[in-house]
C-alpha cells in the first residue's frame, strides 16, 4: 500500500515558529529499509518543501521513507 503523506497542517505544527530563511530539520529512519534520514522542510511562497525525505503518517504517527524506498512505492502504484 502506498504511504499516506503528512497534511500541511502537520507540516505547520512541524515548521512552528521557526523564520521562513530556516530550515525545520528532522531526524527519522526510514520506515521501509531502517536507514538513517535527515529532511529538511523548507516554508515556500507556495506552501513547503521537503529535502531528504519524504514525510508520511503511518497508523496515526509521523514517519519518514528516505527518496529510494518512496520511488519503489510510487513506481509500484503509478
């Protein structure tokens, strides 16, 4: 099943009150293959970006696939 990615009202309760110049950054392992991720979220004049890593919600937690293991998932349901 393809990871159901975070809401933008996690990634603002994430970002807090942080200045739009700095980067939130957060350490997760992937949840698929257990490497260590580093995302950096980034406030955008159209909303957010993220660097590292793709953020998801998993049963109801924040958790995080690294780009390689979230391409699989993709590829696999596109």
């Amino acid at each position: 099943m393809k990871p159901k990615l975070v809401s933008s009202d996690t990634l603002i309760k994430l970002f807090g009150d942080n200045t739009p110049d700095r980067p939130v950054i957060i350490s997760k392992t992937c949840n698929e293959c257990g490497c260590d991720i580093e995302i950096e979220l980034h406030k955008t004049s159209g909303g957010f970006g993220l660097q590292g890593g793709i953020l998801i919600e998993l049963n109801g937690h924040l958790a995080a696939d690294c780009p390689k293991c979230y391409e699989k998932h993709t590829v696999a349901f596109v």
